[in-house]
C-alpha cells in the first residue's frame, strides 16, 4: 500500500491550485458548488485558501478521473479510500520499476539536477532518441507521476523531473530540427491547459520524421492561434491535451477551432486526454506517439508534390 503522503499544513490559494493538482480552478469551484468538496477557507479578501489534506485528495480525484471514473464517484470521498482506489485503479503501481525508472526516482529524491540529466543523455543513447521519447521517457512520466500521486515525492520534486525533461527534449529537438521540412506543423495547448511535457514529445517525434515545425508554447488564446494558422500558413495544427483538461472544454475548443480556420489545414490532437473525446469530424487524433510517423507518411502520400519544389510551392495559396 502506498504510503500517506507529507502535508505540511500550508494553505494553497485557488491561483496555485491548478498547478499544485492538475485540476483547473474552474472545475475545483464547480465541484464545491456540486459535491460540497472541497471546503476552502478564505482570505482576508475573501479568495479562496485550500487546505493541504483537500489538496492531496484532489490529486487523487484527478488520477481516478483519468482512469476513467466519473467525479460523481469520487469527489469528496475520504483520504484513505481514495488512496486504496488509485492503488487498485493502476496496475503499474504495484509491479516493479524498471532498474532505470528508479534510479531516476532516487536522483529526484536526491535533488541532483545535473545527474538527472545526464541520466537521460545516458539513456537516450542506449535507446537511440525514437525508442527514449516513444517508449522510455512516455512510461518513465507516467511513473513520476504516479509517485507524485502517492505522495512518495513532493510537488517540488515532481516539478524538478519536469524541467529536467523539458531541458532534455529541447536538445533532442535541436538536434533534429530543420527550417525546410515539410509538412509544417504549428504546435500549442489551449487555454488552461498548463502541461508541455506531451506536447515537446510530439514535437521532436515529428521533427525527427522530417517535419518543420513551430513552436507557440502553452495556453495561446483562441485569436491569437488563428492568427498564427493564417500567418504562417501551416498545413497541421499540434494540440496536446493532458487528462487533467476537462473533456467538455477540449471539445469545445476543438469544435470553435475547427470552424475558424481553411479545411485544408489539419488538426491533429494528442496526449492522455484523447481517450476522453469522441470522434468530431476534421480532428485527427493521436493515441499514442507510435502514430506520429503513420499519420506523417499518410499525410505526405495524400500532398505528394509532383516534382520536387520549394515549401512555398507546394503550400496552396490562402489568397483568393
């Protein structure tokens, strides 16, 4: 069984909630209006303080959420009920880690930032960077996070892993990366939604494939996205959405982007959230990061120029 996790009695205000859960602050406040939970104090100004125990429960409603159950189920539901629900909701948590997982575990736990990177140029050259991205960075975060959820590392900890990652996936992208590749692919998240790890994933896997691709970052607000679609006439919108991101939000953003921009430039959507979306005509979505290439060489037998040309020829003209 996992161990209880360290709280140290502070009270986290709603503007560090998302950060400190994965939960946006909209669907915390829905939830206390719906369920009763969580019961915030408050500030002198009236605004929101959560306490650390309902902070640890709400980490584990997120992980049963993404495993499927509805927060009907689970929210508002007791420390260690919660804690038994995740243990049985996630098989992974009781087999063993591989010897790599946990020596990455042990130099979180350690702090060690400059050994954590080279943990992951080490493994990276064993697998060969396809393989390390593909399969071994995607489970190792999963395992990170699993920890996080037991509480066996602190937030800060799980956030020194996340930067070491991040640092990590911005060299693999400059080592493959090119400025004439083609198709070119526009990478962002939409509002709310504050997790990049998924996104930078897809991006060195496409730019491995041969793909040029452009980087606008996190939480790029509707206007500002279309604007960048139209100016830098891209063939593929990149999306990536965590299972933290409400289902309802992502649909709606997909729906509002789709109706917005030329039928000739794709959207593509990947990251643990898909599972939760239904089909919608004129998004594709990525299940794993294994489907990058397919849907690439796909992508390219349906634009095959007919003669080599420069990307300025084989992009159709937006001007009419």
């Amino acid at each position: 069984m996992p161990r209880q996790p360290e709280t140290s009695g502070a009270l986290v205000p709603i503007a560090a909630i998302e950060k400190e859960t994965g939960l946006t602050k909209e669907v915390v406040r829905k939830w206390e209006t719906r369920y009763g939970f969580p019961c915030p104090d408050r500030d002198e100004n009236g605004d929101r303080l959560y306490p650390a125990e309902q902070v640890d429960q709400l980490r584990m409603i997120r992980r049963l959420i993404g495993a499927g159950l509805r927060p009907g189920k689970v929210v508002g539901l007791d420390m260690k009920t919660l804690e038994r629900m995740v243990w049985e909701s996630s098989p992974s948590m009781s087999s063993q880690p591989t010897e790599f997982s946990q020596q990455v575990l042990d130099t979180v736990l350690q702090h060690d930032i400059p050994r954590l990177k080279d943990l992951f140029k080490q493994q990276w050259a064993r697998d060969g960077l396809t393989d390390f991205i593909g399969k071994t960075l995607s489970e190792l975060t999963l395992f990170v996070g699993e920890a996080w959820l037991r509480g066996d590392i602190r937030m800060f900890e799980e956030h020194i892993y996340t930067e070491a990652v991040l640092d990590v996936l911005h060299d693999a992208i400059r080592t493959v990366s090119g400025s004439s590749g083609w198709p070119r692919v526009l990478m962002s998240t939409a509002p709310g939604e504050i997790h990049t790890i998924g996104l930078l994933m897809a991006e060195a896997m496409l730019s491995m494939e041969g793909a040029s691709c452009i980087r606008l970052g996190a939480q790029i607000p509707m206007a500002e996205l279309v604007a960048a679609i139209n100016a830098c006439q891209v063939d593929i919108v990149g999306l990536s959405f965590s299972i933290a991101y409400p289902a309802r939000n992502a649909t709606q953003f997909l729906n509002t982007l789709r109706s917005r921009i030329e039928p000739p430039t794709e959207i593509w959507v990947g990251g643990l959230g898909v599972t939760r979306l239904k089909p919608m005509a004129g998004v594709r979505y990525l299940d794993d990061l294994d489907d990058v290439a397919p849907a690439l060489n796909a992508w390219r037998s349906e634009h095959k120029p007919q003669t080599p040309v420069s990307y300025a020829e084989t992009r159709p003209s937006r001007i009419a």
